[in-house]
C-alpha cells in the first residue's frame, strides 16, 4: 500500500515537472537556432540529473529524519567514519560531472566558431539603446524603445509587447550564418535574444564576437541584460528574421535612403525643415538624459533649456554633440550621427523650449568644418 | 537597556577572576563607555550580532522597496535612479553589514568558548575591528541623501558605470568598503591567532569543532582577498578622483580587467560567506542525532578544497563578457568540480542523521532546511556552471535565485541556527519554542515563495535589476513580492523571540542541548564574562 502510494506521488512528480519543464514562459525557450536547441538540451540533461540526485538525496533524509526519531524511541548507533562508501559518494558525482563535460565542451566550441559568416552586423550599445551597423553596406540605425512613457507610468493601457518593442528592429536573414560584433559607447551592456541563445557582453573599447544562424523567419524580443544605468530596463533588442529574398530587397532600400540622405547634406536647409528633422533626432537619441522639455537632471546630465553658456558659444555646443565631453556621460555622435542629423538636432537644442536664438546650423558646416579629417 | 547587558559574572567564576594577575584592571568601565572599551570577546560578540542584526533590518527594507515597486509592471512607487539605489544598497548592506558580521559576531563569542581559549588572542584589535563598522556603514548609508543619491551600479559596481558614470557619492563608498576590509582582515587575523596559539592543552587542530576549523579556513580566505578588492577600489578612486585609466577603455585601460580583480576577491568572498554556516550546521546536526559527525576528516578536507578551488574559479560570473575559449573551458570545469567537495559535506551531513536518535528543536529544523535549501542552490549553481547554458542563464533572475537560495536559506538559515542553538549559552534562558518554531515554518514558506518563482521569471528571460519588466513576468513577480513581504514581517518574530530569551525564559543548564559535546557546554549558562581563565581538561573524542 505505502509502495504504491509513493510510486502514485512519484509519478504525480514527474508529470508536474516534466509540465513545468515543457510549459510555455515557465522554462528555457527551445529557441530557433541549432545552438538554442543544444543549450536547451544541456540544460534539459542536467536539470534532470540535478533532480535525480535531488530524489535519491532528499529521500535518504527524510527517510532518516522519519525513521530515526527519539519521539519514536530511536537509539543513536556511533558509526562515523567509512572510508569506502566516502571514496563512491566522491568518484560517482566526478564520473557524472565529466558525463556533463563532454557535451558541454562540443557545445561551446561551436558557439565560438565565428567563421564563414555571411554578413557582419555591429551592434553597439549606448545609454540606453542599441545600434546595427551592417557592415560593407553603408546601412545604420539606431533602435530605441517604442514603448510609451504614458505606458510605464501606468496613464494608458499596457500593449502586448509592453517594454519589448522598437522603433525599428534588426533585420537579419534566416538562414545565413551573421556574425555579431558588439561593442559601446559608454558602459558595459550585454545583447541578449533568449531565443536565439546569444547573449553577449558589449564593452567599452573592445569589439566582442558572437554568431547567429536562424532557422525560422519571425520576430525575437530580448532585452538588455547588463546594468547600464537608469534605464537599463528600456533598451530592448527585437530581432526580425525574414526569407533572404526579403532581407536583399530590404538592405537594398535602406542603402538607397541613406544615399538620398547623403545628398541633403549639401543643399541649404530651413530652420523649419531643421527644427522638424531635429526634433525627431532629440526624441530618440537625446531627452533619455536631457529631458523632453530639456530640463536635464543636474548634475550628472545639464539642462538646455536656457543653458546660457552653450546659447552664447555655438561652436562649443557643435564640439560637445560632435565630440561628446571626455570624463562625463555624453558620448561623442561624430560617427553615430549622420551630419544631417548633428545640424538638425543642435538647431532644435538652439531653437526649442524657449532658446529662440534664430541660428540654423547648416548640415554642410557640420560636414566640412568638424567632421572632415 | 540593562537587560540586554551580558549578565554579572557568577559566584563560581569571581573567585576565579580575582585569581587573575589583571583582574582589578579587566573590570568593565560603566556607562555606554563600557561599550566602547570592551575587549572582552563576548561583549564584542554581542555587539557585532547587534550590529548584523540592524543591519539585517535594514538592508531588508531596501530589498521590500525593490519587491513593492516589482509588484507589478509599470512604475509606481519610486524610479528607476532609486531602484537601482536600493538594489545596490540592499546587496552592499546584506553582504558587508549582515552576513559577514554575524559570522564574526558568532567567531568572537563560540570560538574561544569552543576552543578552551580565556579570550581572543588580540582583545584591543578586536575592539578596533568591530567599531570600524558602524563608521563604515553610517558612511555608506549616508550617501542616500548625498546630491546624485547611493550607488546605484549594483552591489558588484562594474567599471565604467561605477567610475566615470558613478555618482559623486561613489568616493564615499569607496571609503566605506576600505574601513570594512580593514576590519574583515583584522578580525581575520585575529581569529587565526586565536585558533593557532590559544587552543586548550591536547586539543589538536583535528579535535577542533567544525565551526572553529571552517573559520579558520575562512580567515585565510579573508586575508588572501580582501586586499585585493582594497586594490580595486583603489583603482576606482583614482580613476574617479585623479584622472588615471585602470578601467577607462578611452585612456588605454580595461573594463574586464576590473570584472577579473573583482571577483578574484568576489567568489571567495561567497565563500566566506558559506563556510561558517557549513561550520555551525556541522556542530548542529550531530548535537540532535545525538551522533558524532559522520567523515569528520573528510569534513575538514572538503572545506579545504572548496576554500582552494575558490581562487580558481572566478571567472565562471563572467561568461559572456567575452573570454577566450581556452578560458571558458578552464573556469567551467574547475567550476563543476566545486560540486565535489560539497556534495562529500552533504552526504557527511544526511549519514550523521542515518541511525541516529533525532528532535527536532529549532536550532535543528533551521539546520536541517539548511541542508534541503542549500544543496537547491547548489543543484542551480551546477547548472549555472555550464558554460553554452550560462549565456542563457547569466544575469538573469535564475541567478538571483540561485545567490539568494544559497545566501538567506544557506547562510542566513545558519545564522540563525546558530543564534538558536547558542542562545541558552548567551543568555541562560531557553528561546521561547512555539515563537521559534512560528519564526521558522513562516521564514520556510516565505523564502521560498520569494526565491522560487525566480527560477522560473529568469529561465522565461527576465533580466536581473530592472525596475519594470514585460507583462508575461507578471505572475512570478507577483508571488515572489508576496513572499518577500511573509518573509520580511516573520524576521518580526525573530527579533521578539531573541529579546525576550535576553530577558527572561526557562532557565538553561551548562549542557543546554542533552547531545551537545563540545566545550562552550561546560562553562555555566550564562556564560560568565570571563571564562577558561584557566585551561580546561580536555579529552578527545576517541577514534
């Protein structure tokens, strides 16, 4: 009867765990890579071995526990030492640790294998959102979050993909070998898409590798998964993976906007068509630090709003956007930023919130006089 | 107040006190000065469990912070600058300002009790090492209200974010964690000159009780690595304060070189923090089998070994940051190696309990859910030492879960049982059962409901130290708040049982625990201030 009853709880345990352990958003995601699916299978293997030894483990203490209570009248016996079954509880767990090894190590081997890629992606972090640069293809963007402030502060509904959005997501090929380059502009951030099993630290100064092959065209949301700073819950990374037909026809458009783009840089621009082209840029790139309203938080991130020192010398305001200021938290945009942009966002900073000093920074001076060299 | 002072020496023991060469002279100062002054290491046991105690309460608040705005997603109570505030803080102040005080706290009162030794072998050291700690900590909590708040780079304060975005306070915290490395290695030192010279005659290092020999081992472990990180926030401080480049990768320095100096000193440092508790489960779980400790050399052995693979496995917290292969294999087998030695201690612990004759008072259920808790985390750290899984796992929830299974039910439960177990020494009463036995089932469901859902949140992809998080971690997060408040109010209890055992309670014999065989049970309950003035007769166990 007691047998029978402990295989009944045994089998109820097993059902419950192996549930859990295939349970959609209560385990490892299998993932859409050949190397997701080996991680998983590792941590599939020595989950179950750490359950088994659990079993064996616990049931000898409870056992004891139960068996040998003074309640119950136990006696002590003195044994306390045997030098046999310690040689056996030492040797065993050692034989199933190398068991572990061995396709732990093939695993990893593969993931280092770098090689062959067919497209190189630069992925940089920044404080706090991510840039692709594909490389060879003259093709970058940055990716910020899409989520809304009125989101988070609890003022409207929370959407689907609450936190897990962008503007605009990587897009990659399925089936072709990428290799992930990662670096960053300011701290330590690490790139991290749980179903493609890529997480990978992004430093400051070092460009660090990783590669992903995915099998199944889809959209994959990760997030950022080292502490940045301030918002390092809001730099998500969504990856769209699309047919390779796509992916060509996708990366031959966005080269050939980046051309007309590169063709404004010359012509004279408005102070409205810089005030509107500006005001976008600020939105993604700046007002995580400075502010919407340019209010900044002193004193590790100054107010432009009536900044009177940065109004009254143009040109140091160009240096502090171009070159960023060392020893502080503002990065230097001279290669995030297309000189477009730089013009675009400096006129906004110049003009907004009640600056109203009337310059409109030319894209052209941008690119002649600080970017030529 | 004065019911919380040690108690009056008794008759027996004046006459021996007087007997002393000093004794005029050892008599306390009265007043809050007697505090100050104090070399006797029972009082400055007293004060470092007082201190690790506030600090346990405190450090515990920042962590119900975390949990309430957790609660559920979206921002509610505070922002994410503060959140990260108080992540860092509660890590920082559970760490440095709990756990490692009280095992000190613990070492000054038990080892010299346990080892027959009349005090610690360096009273005024002593005294320093402990009254650093208020300086360090008022210090450090004092950067909350300082322009630009706390640290907020996580209680393992990655370069650069802690030096060229760090706030101003950061120096602040630099001088705090240098005044408590100074009294982690005194105190350090203290207790290995204590173990080495003033052991009872005939009392070999193979006689001394667990806890003595795992302190020891833990001293040594505490002198290797904790100049170490005194050399990396030294490093921190110039680059901050003097333009220097040690981890500014603009001036030629190395982010990474920071991670590698930092847990060189930091995974010992984990282990700094289990090997006490390893040490008190060990002299725990015999006294109620009423056994002797099963493959008490092997004990010794294991914790040696784990002491010694600890300087070699420090690279295993940094697996995604870019090591070469070679390395990453290194660090994951020596790693998986670690599960040896301390698979041999729990099997030791559960063949102590084979055959024996057990009950089941609190200083025992505290040990025994060490046992079950601990070696959970230990079956996730195994896991987490599988390199290609750990760049899933790395910094997310399931290795917050990993650290606190192995930390509040490991260490703390130690703590605890140790305070449990020791309490009739201290104080002479008995803790009051049923309040102890209600500290303990609501602590157990409590921990558990906080700690094991982020199993679960981390594996599904939460990320570690974020103030918000995607909606489907919402149900996790839920339970784990829950939890974590259960756990919070029923620490409540433990502060209410430890008052009133000071005041009052069943009176306590020498033998407090019938099994208990060490030494610290043959000096009276209380304890006198002063003890072992002469040495004890003392009689190995026989082989």
């Amino acid at each position: 009867m007691r047998k029978r009853l402990l295989w009944t709880a045994g089998g109820f345990a097993f059902a419950g765990l192996s549930g859990l352990a295939s349970a959609d958003g209560w385990n490892m995601p299998v993932g859409v890579t050949d190397v997701s699916r080996e991680i998983h299978s590792l941590h599939m293997i020595i989950f179950w071995i750490c359950v088994v030894i659990g079993v064996v483990v616990f049931g000898a203490m409870f056992y004891s526990l139960f068996r040998y209570r003074r309640s119950q009248g136990a006696e002590a016996s003195n044994f306390h030492e045997h030098t046999t079954v310690e040689v056996i509880w030492t040797v065993i767990p050692l034989l199933i640790l190398v068991g572990m090894a061995v396709p732990a190590t093939a695993t990893l081997k593969s993931m280092y294998d770098t090689t062959e890629a067919d497209l190189d992606v630069m992925v940089t972090g920044q404080q706090w959102r991510w840039r692709y640069e594909y490389l060879g293809e003259d093709v970058a963007f940055t990716s910020n979050l899409a989520t809304s402030r009125e989101q988070i502060a609890g003022e409207a509904a929370k959407g689907e993909d609450y936190l897990l959005e962008v503007d605009e997501p990587l897009v990659l090929p399925a089936g072709r070998k990428v290799r992930l380059l990662l670096t960053s502009d300011d701290v330590i951030h690490s790139w991290w898409v749980p179903d493609l099993a890529v997480k990978q630290d992004a430093v400051p100064g070092f460009v660090n590798e990783n590669w992903v092959r995915i099998n199944e065209p889809g959209i994959y949301r990760g997030q950022c998964a080292e502490l940045c700073g301030r918002d390092h819950a809001f730099m998500p990374v969504v990856v769209q993976a699309v047919e390779p037909e796509r992916f060509d026809a996708w990366l031959a458009q966005r080269k050939e906007a980046a051309a007309q783009e590169a063709l404004g840089v010359d012509r004279d621009w408005s102070l409205e068509a810089l005030m509107e082209r500006g005001e976008r840029v600020y939105g993604t790139i700046c007002a995580s630090c400075h502010q919407p309203d340019g209010s900044g938080s002193p004193p590790a991130f100054p107010a432009l709003a009536g900044n009177q020192a940065l109004l009254d010398e143009r040109d140091r305001h160009i240096d502090t956007v171009v070159n960023g200021v060392s020893g502080t938290a503002m990065p230097a945009f001279r290669s995030t930023l297309n000189p477009v942009e730089i013009a675009a966002v400096i006129t906004y900073e110049r003009n907004a919130w009640g600056n109203d000093t009337g310059d409109a920074v030319q894209p052209s001076t941008i690119a002649d006089e600080w970017l030529a060299d | 107040m004065a019911s919380h002072l040690p108690p009056k020496p008794s008759v027996q023991y004046e006459h021996a006190a007087e007997g002393g060469a000093a004794a005029g002279a050892h008599a306390p100062a009265r007043g809050p000065l007697r505090w100050l002054l104090t070399t006797n290491h029972k009082e400055i046991g007293t004060l470092y469990l007082v201190f690790s105690l506030c600090m346990f309460f405190i450090g515990g608040i920042f962590a119900l912070v975390v949990r309430a705005e957790l609660f559920q997603p979206g921002l509610q109570l505070v922002q994410p600058e503060f959140f990260n505030q108080m992540t860092t803080m509660h890590g920082l102040i559970m760490v440095f300002g709990a756990v490692m005080p009280a095992f000190v706290g613990l070492a000054n009162w038990m080892v010299p009790l346990q080892i027959g030794a009349p005090d610690m072998a360096l009273p005024r050291l002593n005294n320093f090492s402990f009254w650093l700690l208020p300086v360090a900590f008022t210090i450090l909590l004092a950067t909350l209200v300082m322009p630009g708040g706390a640290p907020n780079f996580g209680w393992t304060f990655y370069a650069p974010l802690s030096t060229t975005y760090a706030p101003p306070s950061t120096t602040f915290f630099i001088f705090s964690l240098h005044l408590a490395g100074i009294s982690s290695i005194l105190g350090a030192i203290n207790i290995i000159a204590t173990i080495l010279n003033l052991r009872a005659p005939g009392m070999r290092m193979m006689d001394m009780p667990l806890f003595v020999w795992t302190w020891l081992i833990t001293a040594f472990l505490l002198i290797a690595v904790m100049p170490v990180l005194a050399g990396v926030i030294t490093m921190m401080l110039l680059d901050i304060n003097f333009g220097t480049s040690f981890f500014n990768a603009a001036g030629g320095g190395d982010p990474v070189l920071f991670q590698h100096l930092f847990w060189f000193f930091g995974h010992p440092e984990v282990y700094i923090m289990i090997l006490p508790a390893f040490g008190i489960v060990s002299v725990i779980i015999p006294t109620f089998a009423r056994k002797r400790l099963f493959g008490y050399a092997s004990m010794v052995y294991a914790t040696a070994s784990i002491a010694i693979l600890s300087f070699v496995v420090w690279a295993h917290h940094m697996f995604v940051v870019g090591l070469p292969l070679v390395a990453e294999l290194f660090f994951m087998y020596t790693t998986m190696l670690i599960a040896v030695p301390t698979g041999v201690k729990v099997f030791n612990w559960i063949t102590t309990l084979f055959r024996g004759s057990i009950s089941f008072e609190p200083p025992m259920l505290f040990a025994l859910a060490f046992v079950v808790l601990f070696t959970i985390g230990g079956f996730s750290g195994l896991m987490l030492a599988i390199s290609p899984a750990d760049f899933q796992y790395h910094d997310t929830y399931f290795v917050v879960a990993h650290f606190h299974y192995v930390l509040v039910p490991g260490a703390v439960f130690a703590i605890m049982a140790g305070v449990y177990y020791w309490l009739p020494k201290w104080t002479g009463h008995y803790p009051h059962e049923r309040l102890a036995q209600w500290h303990f089932w609501l602590s157990v469901i409590g921990v558990n409901l906080t700690f094991f859902p982020m199993h679960f949140a981390g594996l599904a992809g939460m990320p570690r130290r974020i103030p918000d998080y995607a909606l489907q971690f919402a149900d996790f997060n839920l339970v784990t708040s829950l939890g974590g408040f259960l756990f919070g109010a029923s620490q409540l209890l433990f502060l209410v049982v430890v008052v009133r055992c000071v005041r009052g309670g069943e009176k306590a014999p020498a033998r407090a625990w019938e099994g208990a065989e060490d030494l610290e049970w043959s000096v009276p309950s209380p304890a006198p201030l002063h003890t072992f003035e002469t040495p004890p007769d003392f009689q190995p166990q026989q082989h």
